[in-house]
C-alpha cells in the first residue's frame, strides 16, 4: 500500500494517471486509497494530510 500512496501523492492526487502509473484500474486504486484512509484515519482530499503524508514518506525513504 505504500507504493500505491506514494504514487497516488506523486500524481498530486491524479486517479486515473496514477492507475495507469501502477497498471491497475481506476476502480482498484480508489478501492486501495478508501482502504488506506480508514487505516490512517485521515482524508486524502485534505492537502494538509497529503504533505504530511509526503513527507512521511519521503523521511521513511532517506532513513
């Protein structure tokens, strides 16, 4: 799940290019990123939330 969100922020929260990024459907990205938010309880709509995110993952990256 972690590429899937790292693509997703990536894309600046673009569905369908980050689907074809990872080979999926659109309908299975959506499904991952609904899973993604009940599991950090957060909104992914939120940009506050998707730069902390961004961040995260990037010190996750360099560590």
């Amino acid at each position: 799940m972690i590429s899937t969100l790292r693509v997703f922020l990536a894309n600046n929260g673009l569905v369908d290019v980050s689907a074809t990024e990872l080979g999926i459907h659109r309908h299975t990205l959506r499904y991952r990123l609904r899973r993604i938010t009940e599991l950090l309880d957060c909104s992914l709509d939120d940009p506050t939330a998707r730069a902390e995110l961004w961040l995260a993952l990037r010190m996750r990256e360099l560590s």
